[in-house]
C-alpha cells in the first residue's frame, strides 16, 4: 500500500462537492446491506408466525432494529442510566446522548434518533473510509471494494441496528486520516486527541486509538518542534481522557470508579482474562452439543488472525498495532460472544481483505458469500441464536 496522497480534489470544489465525491461509492452497498438486514427481519416474522417460537425468539423478532444492545441505548436515551443499575454501565454515554439531543426534534422518538444516528454514522464512517483508502493508495477501485466488503461483512448488521459501532467508525477513521496526512504533510495531532476522546467515549474499544498515535508519535518525535510534540502529547492521552471521563462520572454517581469495567468484563458479558486457546476450544465443542452460535466463531476467528498478519505486511504499523489491539481484547474474554463485530471495528482488516479481491472475479464471489452471511448472522440474531 503506498503512502503517498491520492489526487486532490480541486481548490474550487466546494464542501458539498467533495462531500458527495466521498459518499458516491457508499452509496450502493450501503443500501443495498440495509435491504438484506431487513429482508432478514421479515423472514424472521414470517418464522415465528408459523413456527413455535419460545418467548425470548417473539422478543427479538418484535424489537426489530432496536433488538439486542440497541433496546439498551434506547432506554439510556430516554430514561438515562438510573434507572437500569450497574448493568447499564457497560455501554458508554456519547451514543445514547446524541441519540437524546436527536429526539428532541418533533415527532422524532428515541428509538428513531437511536436508528437514525447509527446508520449514518455507518454512512459517514464508510465514507471516511473511503477517503483513507484514497489517501493511501491513491487506488479508488480499492477504496470501493474497502467499501462494499465493510458494508456487507457478516457482522456488519450491527451497522443497521442501533448499535453504537457506526458512531465508533466515524471516530476510528476520522483519527486515523488526522494521523495519516501523507507524504511531507505534519498529522493533525489536535484533531486527532478530538477524535480520540469522541471514540472512547462511544465505546470502551475507542482507548486503543492511542495505540496508532503511539506509533506516529514515535515515527516523528525525533523531528518534531515543541508545539507538535505538545499535539502529539494530548493525542496519545485523549482517549484515556475519554474513557476516565465516563470512569469519572461513575464514581460520583456510583461510588465506584471501576464499576463500568467491571460489567463489562463480568461472566456473564465478555468476562475478564483468560486463555484464548482455551476460549477457543470451549467454543469448538459447542458445536458438538447444538450451540451454533459458539460453534460459529471459530472460523472467523481463525480468518481475522490470518488477516491480521497481512496487516503487519501490507499496511502501515499503526494500522496493524490499532487492529491487533481490538482482535487481542476481542480473544481476551471467557467467552467469544460478539467477536466479530468487535473485529468489524479493526477496520484495517477491511482493507486488508479488500486488497485480495482485485480480481473481479474473486470479487464477486466474495461480496456474495459476504451478502449471504449478512443474511444469515442477521436472520440468527433475529432469532436469538446468536449473540451480535
């Protein structure tokens, strides 16, 4: 992947113009990622109306995109955290707040706000993604595979549900270009401590930006001036800044200033450390006993780690130490529940992956096998088999 800068867009070309060329390769699969969630969702209703559904599969099916997390951050935005104990504590507070300002609009209900806001960060995320791509490259046809591969990714029906990985995305990839300049260009350290205290206050996985800035800190310490290093310094804290922001106000409204890292690390969450071989082999045998939701991890964990690898090779090594960071959390816990979306947010293997389909062929193949598995991981956490 070569660093030097795509072709920029002419001087007179205004915001909307430049903002338009951006969204115009997104436009497509992120449509047509929304048409096949939801297609997935009406066979789920047409499964349950004729079946003999328990209850827990009826309440998945009838909270539609507001099921699983998103039926939390619904709740949070409308009645904030109070009301729903230390449980609620696992899911971080800038989401569900734009979500409450949203619904301050007429006629906009929280849950709209919640759906709303989490597809367009998808969009804007996408895009930005797109932008990276071009930046480095300076090779469209890789940016809109970049774009189609994210979009239709397994996992990626979290990015139509009221999840807060869009939002996150927005965060991860805005940074990344404030880091990622090109060649004789100073990164933006500034911009990138904002983005990075945005992202960790989205979600708990947005602290490991300060891995990337780490790496293009030290890559530029050498010849930075005082006012950069400065920049460089406020970016590297920004998203420990971010999540002890969150830690902080749980302290004053708990007592407790760990306790939302508690929840989330509890059993019957991610869990805390263990042994990911281990993790790994409980979830194989899963399939030996009919928990296809387990079972189902194994090959995309072996995937991503494949993958990642090629990370290390093809992309810059802040790319690689952001993705190893969220796979290394995502394989740390005692269960492997939600591992692919957790990876959806290593974005770099994204690009990675998309740097093997140049061939149209291979491409179309992909993109199909990856449209049927949206399907089909959709149409499970519909039907409460597997955890998203």
């Amino acid at each position: 992947m070569r660093a030097e800068p795509a072709v920029a867009a002419p001087a007179s070309a205004g915001f909307g113009s430049r903002a338009v060329a951006l969204v115009r390769p997104v436009v497509l699969p992120f449509a047509l990622a929304r048409v096949i969630v939801l297609g997935a969702l009406g066979v789920a209703h047409l499964v349950i109306s004729r079946g003999h559904p328990g209850p827990a599969e009826v309440f998945r099916v009838h909270q539609g995109l507001l099921a699983w997390d998103a039926g939390f951050y619904e709740s949070i935005a409308r009645f904030g955290y109070a009301p729903f104990g230390h449980q609620a504590l696992r899911f971080f507070p800038l989401f569900p707040l734009a979500a409450r300002a949203l619904a301050v609009v007429p006629k906009v209900s929280d849950g709209v706000a919640v759906v709303v806001l989490a597809n367009l960060g998808a969009l804007i995320g996408t895009a930005l993604l797109v932008a990276l791509v071009r930046r480095e490259s300076n090779d469209d046809a890789l940016a809109r595979r970049s774009a189609w591969l994210l979009s239709l990714a397994p996992s990626a029906f979290t990015l139509v549900l009221g999840y807060a990985e869009g939002f996150l995305l927005v965060c991860t990839t805005a940074c990344f270009l404030c880091l990622r300049q090109g060649v004789g260009r100073k990164p933006s350290w500034w911009w990138a401590a904002a983005f990075g205290y945005l992202g960790a206050l989205t979600r708990p996985l947005g602290v490991l930006l300060m891995l990337p800035v780490a790496v293009e800190g030290l890559r530029r310490w050498g010849r930075a001036a005082g006012p950069e290093r400065m920049g460089m310094l406020a970016a590297l804290v920004a998203p420990v800044a971010g999540i002890c922001t969150f830690l902080g106000w749980s302290a004053a409204s708990f007592g407790d200033f760990l306790l939302p890292v508690r929840v989330q690390t509890s059993a019957g969450h991610h869990g805390g450390l263990s042994d990911p071989l281990r993790t790994l082999f409980d979830d194989a045998r899963g399939a030996f006993h009919h928990h296809v939701g387990t079972a189902l991890h194994i090959p995309f964990v072996l995937l991503v780690v494949v993958v990642l690898v090629f990370v290390w090779l093809r992309l810059p090594a802040s790319y690689g130490a952001f993705a190893t960071g969220i796979v290394v959390v995502a394989l740390s816990g005692t269960n492997l529940d939600s591992f692919e979306r957790y990876a959806l947010s290593a974005f770099p293997l994204v690009i990675v992956g998309a740097m093997g389909l140049a061939s149209r062929r291979v491409e179309r193949v992909v993109l199909a096998l990856s449209a049927l598995g949206l399907f089909g991981y959709a149409l499970l956490a519909f039907l409460n088999v597997v955890v998203p």
